[in-house]
C-alpha cells in the first residue's frame, strides 16, 4: 500500500510514515499527562492529533481508539483505561509498519 501511494518515488509517504512513529509517542504521553492532571481539553487535544495522523498513515484501529477516547474525554469522563487501549494498539501499528522493507531502517531493523 505504501508503494502504490507514493508511485512517483518521492519518499513522501515514507517521510509521513517516520514523521507519525516520531510523534505519537509524544501525543500519547501528552494525553497521559494532561489527564493526570484533570485536563480533559488537553487530552482531547492530544488523541484529536494522534487520530488524524494515525488515520493517515493506516492505522485505522489505533485511529478508532483515539475517536473513542477523544469522545469520552470532551465529554469529561477522563479514563485511563482508553489510553492503555491506544498504547497497547499504537504498539501493534508500530510492529505492522515493521513488516514494510521501506520502515525497517526507521525501526531499527
């Protein structure tokens, strides 16, 4: 699927792709923290990023998570448990973006 989208061999969705594993860690940690901190704006703010990026990189499941996590926190019910679920699912996105040849540098393999 990677290849078929970038055709042309500009390396931009290889770039969209590294750009999202370097950052969503950092939007899960923000979201962690915001809601450690009762700042149920914050963490909407924070799965609101990681959902849209996640979507456009193909992790539709993670993306799914985020969308329920992001309706759960602008309606005030900040719970943990969605961000284990989004963290648990980021990781499983993480090893499926492995099996591209085009990411394995990125991952470190």
């Amino acid at each position: 699927m990677i290849r078929e989208a970038d055709r042309g061999g500009s390396g931009l969705v290889v770039r969209v792709v590294r750009a999202w594993l370097r950052d969503a860690p950092s939007r899960i940690l923000e979201a962690r923290g915001a809601l450690e901190s009762g700042d149920g704006n914050a963490a909407h703010r924070a799965v609101h990023s990681l959902k849209s990026a996640s979507a456009t990189v193909g992790a539709a499941r993670l993306a799914e998570r985020c969308r329920t996590a992001e309706r759960a926190f602008a309606a005030g019910l900040l719970l943990p448990d969605l961000l284990d679920d989004i963290e648990a699912e980021h990781g499983t996105a993480v090893e499926a973006l492995g099996a591209i040849p085009e990411m394995r540098p990125e991952l470190g393999r």
